[in-house]
C-alpha cells in the first residue's frame, strides 16, 4: 500500500524537510509554524525560484555589454524577493490545498492541516510577506514593477491547476520562471526576445524537475483525484524527461545565442558552455531516476539547485572575457 496510509508523527516538524534545518533547530518556537509555511526548512525551492532571476540579469548584462552598482542591488533584491515570494506563494499554496494535504502523508505534518496555524493567520503571514516584497520591487524600473505585479497572476492560479489540467507543472512553471524576464527588464528597462526564449526555458527545466517531485506522491494523487505529470506519464516517465532535457538545453543555447551572439567569439563560447554543463547535470539525474524510490526522487529533485548554477557560473565567467 502506499505511504498515504500512514499516520505521522506530530512533531511540529513537517516529514520531508531537510533534517536537522535550522528552523526546527534555531528559530523561536512562535515563528516556526509560519517559517515553515515557507518552506524556509526547505530551501531548495527558493533556489528554484531564484536562479531564473539571476540567469535573466546575468544574460541582460551580457546582451548589453555593461554591468553597474545598482545591478549589484538588483542581484540581491532578487535574493531577498525570491525568499519572500516563495514563501507568499508556499503560504497561498498551502491555504487553497489545507483539506487535500491532509490526506496525503507527505504533507498531513505541513502547518495548516497538522493545526499549528490557522488559515486567518496563514492569510496575514501571506499578506506581511507580499508586502515587504512589493517594497523591493518598487526599487526597479517602471517596466520591472509592472512585470512583477503581472506575476501574481500565475502565483494565484497555480495551486488550482492540478484540479483542472494533467499538467500543472506548466503553471508552476510559468510562476517559479518569471524572474528571468524581470531581473533582465530590471536591468536593461525593457523585456528583449532573449528573455523570452530564457523564460521558455526555465518551463520545461520545471517540468523536468516537478515531474521527478511529483512521482512520490502519485500513489496518493491517485486516491484523491489530483492530477500531474507523473500520473500522466507513468511508465513513459523517464521518456518525456528526456524530452524536457533536450527543449530545456536547446532553448538555452538559443536565448544565450539571442543575447550575446555579437559579442565576440570567446564570449560566446564560454556562455554557450553553460547550456551544455547544465545538460549534463540533467542527464545525470535521468539516468539515476527511479520513480519507485521516493527518498532518491527527492534527493534528485534537490539536486536541481546545483544544475542550475551551472549555467550561471558560465554567464558570469562569459562576463570577464
């Protein structure tokens, strides 16, 4: 039978946080709940979140060949924004599924269904989070502002989606990618085709990564009528990953071709070197993916975080030739 039958523990801790976080170890005991409902004791999602960001403002400042002061702000702001908005995201996520994470065993521990928190309260944690947010935001461009505010679009739709579509990581994927076309019109004041491709990519890098994610809890997703990927791909899993890897890489290679194609032979080698790192860290995880193995899907999940700094360490290197 599946995990979904089991009851966990109620530690207060949520069971597929990284052992030993320093929320469950350091924070006070009042703000843990509230830290958790940002998964501030899973911080890979942040990453998640933020390297778009920081592949659109590297690849911008690439394209128009200057970096400045305020781009150091912008590549912080970004940090601190990302952090904050996955936790609204995390929070409205955790709201609109409190009677769904309920009765899934991996998320039955998660704040609202477990009672540490109520849903007035999920609802002004939410609020204070968006707000100190919005007030980054407002440090960029007119351009940048607009684009973030458009963003809340896809945050809010996206933990519908997986009731209405066997592709919800496309939303997830339009939501978690917005930074790069924000960090590169923060940068450059306008939104280029470049970021556009970069954008394209980050979605189906997502939908490589969330479809590895959502095959630990596809037995339970069945039981309760949740639809994703997994479920829709099943055995044929590890086919259409492979699919995600070569649309992730060629799109990549094509936005790095978009921005920086006139800057010089050098420059372009060492940039399209980071498509083809981060390749072969995704094709890695594929041959390691097991759909039966939930502690190594989750372990392959969190490894995306290094796959994709890849690709930035070869921006950024492109960027001292």
């Amino acid at each position: 039978m599946g995990a979904g039958n089991q009851t966990p523990e109620p530690t207060g801790e949520v069971i597929d946080a990284v052992k030993g976080n320093w929320v469950d170890r350091f924070a006070p005991a009042p703000a843990r709940p509230y830290l958790r409902l940002s998964r501030a004791d899973r911080p890979i999602g942040t990453w998640l979140l933020l390297l778009p960001c920081w592949w659109g403002l590297l690849l911008s400042m690439l394209h128009d060949g200057r970096a400045g002061w305020h781009d150091l702000w912008i590549l912080a702001g970004c940090g601190i924004g990302a952090f904050l908005m996955r936790g609204a995201g995390c929070t409205w996520n955790d709201i609109t599924d409190r009677h769904i994470d309920g009765s899934v065993w991996r998320t039955a521990s998660r704040p609202i269904p477990s009672g540490q928190v109520t849903v007035i309260q999920a609802l002004a944690w939410l609020v204070a989070q968006a707000l100190v947010a919005l007030c980054i935001l407002l440090t960029f461009n007119l351009a940048a502002i607009a684009l973030g505010i458009l963003s809340l679009l896809p945050v809010a739709i996206y933990p519908f989606a997986k009731r209405f579509t066997w592709w919800p990581q496309v939303f997830l994927g339009l939501a978690f990618n917005w930074g790069a076309l924000l960090a590169w019109t923060a940068h450059s004041g306008r939104l280029d085709w470049p970021a556009v491709v970069l954008y394209l990519t980050g979605i189906c890098w997502t939908l490589f990564y969330d479809t590895i994610y959502a095959h630990q809890d596809a037995e339970d997703d069945a039981l309760i009528g949740v639809k994703s990927t997994a479920r829709l791909f099943g055995d044929r899993s590890a086919i259409w990953l492979w699919r995600f890897l070569v649309a992730t890489v060629v799109l990549m290679a094509l936005a790095v071709l978009l921005a920086v194609g006139d800057q010089g032979l050098p420059v372009l080698l060492v940039a399209l070197a980071g498509p083809l790192a981060f390749g072969g860290h995704m094709q890695w995880q594929l041959r390691r993916f097991d759909m039966s193995d939930t502690a190594r899907l989750l372990t392959l999940f969190r490894s995306n975080r290094d796959a994709g700094l890849l690709p930035l360490l070869f921006f950024a290197g492109a960027l001292l030739v």
